[in-house]
C-alpha cells in the first residue's frame, strides 16, 4: 500500500485543523478515548458540535487562541492507501514551519474560506507550493454552508484561482467545493452540493496518481553506511547501504562514485540479505561493486552516462529559520542527503516578498522566515541536481556550526 504526504495551507481561520480533523473522523481513524476526551473538551460549544479542531491543535497555546502554530503531523489509512498530512500554520511568521511540511509533501490542499476568496496568504501559500515544486494541488473551496452553496460563489473563486495557479506555473491543479464543519464533499458527496459534478475530497486522495512522481531516468543513490563486517565467514564482504534516491540500479551497470569520480561496475544489489537484480526509486539496498573502492558515507554513486552536477559553488533559494540573522560571509555545514561539508555564504542576490513575487535586491542580511536567492561555497564539491528537476537531489539544509541547530532550508537553483 502507497503512502500519499500532504500539507495542508490556507489562511488563519480557513478551516484547516476542522477539515483534518473532519477527515480523521469520518474515516473513523480516531481512537474512543481521543473521541471522548475531544467530547468534554468541546463542551462549551453553543450548539454542542465536536469541535474536530481539537484533534490537531495540539499546542495549549493553539487551543486557546483558536490557531495553528507548529506543523502538527497526523497519520490515518483507509483501504485504498496510507496518508501522512502535515496541518501548516497560515501566520506570515510561520512561513519556515510551512516550508518544512511541504518539503516532503506530494500533494498541497489550499483551504479558501468562500466568504472570502482569494486573499493574500492564498497567494503566499500558492507561491511556496510552487517553490517548493509539490506536483499535485487541490484548492478547496471551504465554508459553503456559510454562503448558502451557492455555485456561483464557487466558479468566481475557481476563475480568481486559475490566474494565480496559472502565473505560478502550478500544473496538476483539482478545485472541490466543501465543508469541514458540517462535512460536506469530505468522505461522502452531498445533495446540498449536488451541482458540483466532481468526486468527494478523500475520494480525490486516494486516487491521486503518484507513480509518475517518481523519478527513474536518473540514477541517484548516496552512501549512508558502508557495510564490512568483521566476521570470518564474510572476510571479503564490502556492502554499501543506502537509498535509491531516484532512477534504477542494475547488476552490471556501468557507475562512477561521486566526488572522487572513480568507476567501476555494479557486482550485486541485496535487499534483506537476498540478491536481487534491479533497485528502484525509494527502495533501500546494499549495492556491490566489483572493485575495491575507497567510498564513505556521503558519497553518492551514479551511472557513468547520467552524472548530476559536481561544484563547489552554486546558487540556492533559500528560507532562512533562524533568530540570528544571515549575514553575507557566515559559515555552516551544508547537508545534502548523507553528505555534510563546511559551507560559507558568498553574497545575497535578492530577497523574495513570498505575497507579490516582488524581488528586494542586494540586501545587507536574512532574518527569521525570509526567503533569498544565495551564492554557496564548500569546501569540497558536491554532487547535486537542481531542485526543479530533481527534488529528492536538489535539497539541503544549513546547520549551525556550534548548536548544530537547522537554520536554513535550500533548494539549488
């Protein structure tokens, strides 16, 4: 069974813990005890409805104030396939916790409150979906009990929204009218939304097509163990362990190990202790080479005809997550998968207004949730693609040298 991950964006009040707390409970994926305790929690309620907000709000602060401030991670499965959603706050000041949800999201749910439209943080939230690269949207149109379902609320919201998805270049973009509250179109359509002609959002879900989301024309696996045991009966055993990135892995392919550039051929490919012949995308192997290579952790291996990029120096959009702000000549680790090197930041081209796109260049440093356009320098080359071509390959984080805390999250251009 796949799992599909998806974040969930919109602004302050659009409805986004109520519509997953709605999913969680009309796919009976809540616990009795969760029920009852989410019961006498919500008893203060005037009209006595579960508030179903309760189930992701985790944070005291949350509850009180009615908002989301961290990214609260929620889990739930159906027959058909497994989900993990990341519930994003929609304050501006949040804008880091967004970026980190939606990095390993293949699918975005913007939530638009009917009585408002397209409003600003829409489009902020748009514009890092787009960023981000997420290959699948779906704008739900929230609140329809609230203007009476009317269709035509619906359709003007939908042309408003087509001209940002289009501007942004968004590609795989599904529209869906509904109520979280009241749970309509969530699970199970409804007569009241009988003029709406499409399927139910959980039906939405778990028909999203993800196969063509993965990569397998170019070969990516980075080393994160090498494996040599120190056994007798294994005495000539090197294995290097680690995750088929993208692309697929074949006994007798032709690879080159990057940084050093060394070649040699692939020997062997095990899963679980048993050989196998080919490795796909996402698969967790062992590969074996047929020469006694020196490889570490770190180091990727590629087919010798598909290599990614091999610099030092390179650009990355970045956001900035840290209190401290980035200034121009500051050093950090630079992770990119397994592969950590000592980094310095050259110069900042730009800052981004993530509302308009607008670009502010030159500026003197980053602060908290900004968003840049930055020249990079390791101290020992890296092998990367760009983060529009390749996700799984075109990401890395800064780490602060001394509490080794994540203070940045890059995409290289």
């Amino acid at each position: 069974m796949d799992i599909l991950r998806f974040i969930t964006a919109g602004s302050v009040d659009d409805g986004k813990s109520t519509l997953i707390g709605r999913l969680l409970y009309d796919s009976k994926s809540i616990l009795i005890d969760q029920l009852e305790a989410i019961e006498k929690q919500s008893k203060n309620k005037l009209n006595g409805e579960i508030d179903l907000a309760l189930l992701t709000d985790g944070l005291r602060a949350e509850r009180e104030q009615g908002i989301t401030i961290d990214v609260a991670y929620k889990y739930f499965s159906t027959p058909k396939r497994k989900f993990i959603i990341a519930d994003a706050p929609g304050h501006i000041q949040y804008t880091r916790n967004m970026v980190t949800g939606a990095s390993n999201s293949e699918l975005a749910i913007i939530l638009i409150d009917a009585r408002n439209g397209v409003v600003e943080q829409t489009r902020r939230h748009s514009i890092i979906t787009s960023l981000l690269n997420i290959p699948h949207v779906i704008v739900a149109i929230n609140k329809m009990d609230l203007v009476d379902y009317s269709e035509d609320v619906y359709n003007n919201i939908v042309i408003d929204y087509q001209e940002v998805a289009q501007s942004l270049g968004l590609k795989d973009v599904k529209y869906i009218p509904i109520s979280a509250l009241k749970g309509d179109n969530i699970v199970e359509k409804t007569e009241k939304l009988s003029w709406y002609g499409g399927e139910s959002l959980l039906h939405l879900l778990e028909n999203v097509q993800l196969d063509s989301d993965v990569n397998l024309t170019n070969g990516r696996f980075s080393v994160q163990y090498v494996i040599r045991p120190q056994a007798e009966e294994l005495h000539d055993y090197r294995g290097y362990a680690g995750k088929v990135i993208s692309g697929v892995y074949r006994k007798g392919d032709k690879i080159v190990v990057l940084p050093s550039g060394i070649e040699s051929t692939i020997k062997a490919i095990e899963i679980g202790g048993q050989e196998i012949e080919e490795a796909y995308a996402l698969q967790s192997v062992v590969l074996h080479l047929e020469d006694d290579v020196d490889i570490s952790r770190g180091d990727m291996i590629v087919p010798a005809n598909n290599q990614p990029s091999l610099e030092q120096e390179f650009e990355v959009l970045l956001c900035w997550m840290d209190n401290k702000p980035l200034l121009p000549g500051n050093k950090y680790y630079l992770q990119t998968n397994s592969r950590v090197v000592r980094s310095v930041v050259k110069g900042i081209e730009y800052k981004l207004d993530v509302n308009t796109l607008q670009k502010e260049y030159s500026p003197e440093k980053a602060g908290l949730n900004d968003i840049i356009k930055a020249t990079i320098k390791t101290a020992s080359p890296i092998a990367f693609d760009s983060y529009k071509k390749l996700r799984q390959n075109g990401g890395a984080i800064l780490i602060d040298e001394t509490s080794s805390v994540t203070v940045g999250a890059c995409m290289i251009q």
